[in-house]
C-alpha cells in the first residue's frame, strides 16, 4: 500500500503500553518539548517522496513539485527537494522560505489567483524556474516586470478544464465556476495579449489542478484529455510549440478507516497511460509534466500531540474530553467537518473503551476536533495522539484567543530535532504597537 492509504506514520509502534513513531516514544516527547505539539516523522516523508518519484520514472520527463501550501518550513522544503522534488509555491513568503533554505530556485513553480507585485517582482529576481499565469493582471504585472528587469520569463497558463472532483460530475465545457485560471473561452485573448505586448513571458505550456482531496481517478483521466486537446489546438492555431503540462494534485488520503484513496502507483500509471495515449493520438511528442502533490505527501507524516484537561459529563449527553489545543492549531474540523482518528498515547494497551468527543480549549461550541470517538477511560493528563495532521494544520494555524502557535518536532531514528520554534508570550506582542497619544 502507499502511504496515502495509512492512517499513521509508517515507523509508529507501541512499546510498553505507550505509541512510539520514529523511534520516539511520543509520551517523552510531550515531557521535553511541551504540549500540544506537532510532530513529522522524517521516515515516512522520505518514503512517500520516493514513492511518487518511483511511480513516475517511467515517464520520459516529469517534475514531482511539493504542494508547499501543505505545510511549508525550512526543515520540510529542504528534505523533499533531497528526495528529488521541486516546489509548487503559492505567496511571496514560500519563495522566501525556499529561498532562505538554500533551495534551487529553478525548480520552484510560481501559481496563484492574486500575485501580489512585490512577490511577482521577488520571483523573477531569485529566478523561480515557472510562474503560472492565472489571469490578465497577472500577465499584465508580470510582464511589466519582467521588460523593466530585461529578463525573459517562462511561464504556464492556468486553465480552468471543468471537471468538479468534489461532486464527481465531470463536466467538459470548460465553464466551471472557479476563481483559478482562465476559462477556455479566455485562452485565446490572453495569448494575443502575451504575443503583442508582453514579448518577455514565454509561454511554455498549460496548468490545470481539479481538486483536492481526490479518490475517483477518473477526474485525471478527463483533465488529461482536455488539456491535451487545449494543447493542440494553441499549437496549430499560434503556430506555438507548447511542451509542458502540469496537471496539479489533489490525490486524497486516508484520515479514517471508511476512506479510500487510490494508491500513487495507480494513479501515476492511469496518468500516464492516458498521457502516452491522448498525446500520439495528436502528435505531440517531447511534453514535459508536472505532478503538484501537497496533502499526499505530508499529511501521514504528521501528528499532534496534545493534553487531556477536563472532563465533562453531560447527564444522559455526551463526555466531554477537552484538551489544550483545538481549532486554532486544526482549524479542519471546525471549518469543514474534517474527521479524524486518534488514541491514546500513554495506554496502548489498554483493551476497553467507552465513547467520548475530544473539544478543543477554544471559546467556540464549534471546536470539537474528534466527536463520539470510542477511547480508554481518559484521565487529566493523558496524551491524545491525533493522526495525519501534517498537511492543513499549521499552515493554518492561528493565535486566535491570543493563544500562541505549537512547536514542531522532526522525529528520526530514535532522535528528535525542533524544526519549528513554540511562539512565547513575547512572540505574541512581538508586532503589537501602542501609539504614543494611548500612553
């Protein structure tokens, strides 16, 4: 199986009653770096990063890019482009990031519905290798940029294809409602407006991305078929020589036993079959793709640990265990109903259980992280592992009730490493300001 189809961290065991992943025994880790806390086990992210690479080897070229929205710190940038994959980025502070942590900036894409100037203006001075267009202000700022720095820049358009995978209807008219990418409709005009005022941006092919959270291949098969097809035609009718797709992410994974992901081997074999087959059908030879995982690749590796507090028994309701973290560190749930599974880190071996619903420690009715999970009898204290929360948890993470962000662990080996510092009480004031008429 991949790992996308595990719930927890390939190297989690449970050694004398207590839950241990990358050789970590989880209830230590709490003790030494406080609580809650989020940990990634290095192992398993290497793993999945080889996996993907391992399934798309027998393409002749394809670039594996790490969806950074997932989870985005110096420490995960650097491991997964040693693993061999580039970087999909989304905002200024992502370039920085990757830029700060010495990455090749050539294998970072660059896409985003709103690019700010100033980011647009960061890209093109680091020398990010792709920058998705998304719309006519984007051709317009970046070509602006790109003529004032005397630099050519190569550039994907992003297309809006019309295959909605979160209602699994499939619909081909290029109309979908979506404020990402130019409606097929849209294409033509914004490569006339390349070609006669923005000689600087090379259009180099066509981007597309159709979901997140993906269980029914049959979303890639048709996206394939369009932007094929959209490739074709921009070729014949521009006398272009577009040769490069990037067919985004969106593979789901396993948060609980009733999900059912593909695994990425079939997934890479339906894409590229269809890929072989749409492209001889129509000529084209010598395309370059890009795959843009995010949630896929991080989310299993990541845990967060946290503190049972108090306890509630609604009479004749439900039991109440709260804990010291929540929504603002897992806003998912609270958001959209994410679910999620979890135990006990300290009573691994404890056999008997009984229903209780894990709330968060925020000032909402609505931050409940896990409901009617069934756990053993929980005490104040006791340490919740929640699993796969690597992808969408810190990235959205908050100071909501003024409560500072969690610290992050890199676990490995039996070895534990800070890769993301606690925010203090200082760090919480940091940027706080009092005018002088308010002293």
């Amino acid at each position: 199986m991949s790992v996308n189809q595990y719930i927890k961290p390939w190297t989690t065991e449970v050694t004398d009653g207590h839950l241990v992943i990358g050789g970590c025994d989880t209830v230590e880790l709490v003790k030494k770096y406080g609580s809650p806390l989020y940990v990634i086990d290095e192992q398993t992210l290497r793993t999945v990063c080889r996996e993907y690479m391992e399934a798309f080897e027998n393409y002749q070229d394809v670039s594996i890019l790490y969806a950074s929205k997932a989870l985005a710190t110096s420490a995960i940038f650097k491991i997964v482009t040693q693993e061999g994959l580039g970087l999909d980025v989304v905002s200024g502070g992502e370039i920085y990031t990757a830029y700060k942590a010495g990455i090749d900036m050539s294998k970072l894409m660059f896409n985003g519905n709103n690019k700010q100037e100033w980011e647009l203006e960061s890209a093109v001075d680091v020398g990010v290798g792709r920058i998705s267009v998304d719309n006519f202000n984007d051709i317009m700022l970046l070509g602006t940029i790109a003529e004032s720095r005397n630099k050519k820049v190569d550039i994907l358009l992003r297309i809006t294809p019309g295959i909605d995978c979160h209602t699994h209807e499939y619909i081909q008219t290029g109309h979908l409602d979506s404020k990402f990418g130019f409606d097929l409709t849209q294409v033509d005009d914004a490569i006339n407006l390349i070609r006669t005022k923005y000689s600087a941006l090379n259009i180099r092919g066509l981007h597309a991305h159709i979901g997140s959270q993906i269980f029914d291949t049959a979303g890639y098969v048709d996206e394939v078929k369009i932007l094929a097809a959209e490739l074709e035609r921009i070729n014949k009718e521009f006398g272009l020589n577009l040769s490069e797709l990037n067919l985004g992410g969106g593979l789901g994974v396993k948060y609980v036993e009733s999900d059912t992901p593909p695994d990425i081997k079939s997934v890479a074999e339906i894409v590229i079959k269809t890929v072989q087959e749409e492209f001889k059908s129509r000529g084209l030879k010598g395309i370059k793709l890009y795959i843009e995982p995010g949630r896929s690749v991080i989310s299993t590796c990541g845990v967060t640990l946290y503190t049972a507090g108090a306890i509630k028994q609604v009479p004749h309701g439900a039991k109440y265990v709260s804990v010291d973290g929540g929504m603002a560190d897992n806003p998912r749930p609270a958001m959209y109903q994410a679910e999620y599974t979890c135990d006990v880190a300290n009573k691994m071996d404890v056999v008997w259980r009984e229903k209780v619903t894990i709330a968060g420690r925020y000032c909402e009715s609505g931050d409940i992280l896990i409901k009617d999970v069934f756990l053993p009898e929980l005490e104040s204290g006791d340490i919740i592992c929640i699993y796969n929360t690597g992808a969408y948890n810190y990235s959205m993470a908050s100071n909501y009730n003024r409560v500072q962000k969690l610290g992050m662990v890199l676990v490995n080996n039996s070895q534990s490493d800070i890769i993301v510092y606690r925010e203090t009480l200082e760090d919480l004031i940091s940027h706080d300001n009092i005018p002088d008429r308010l002293k």
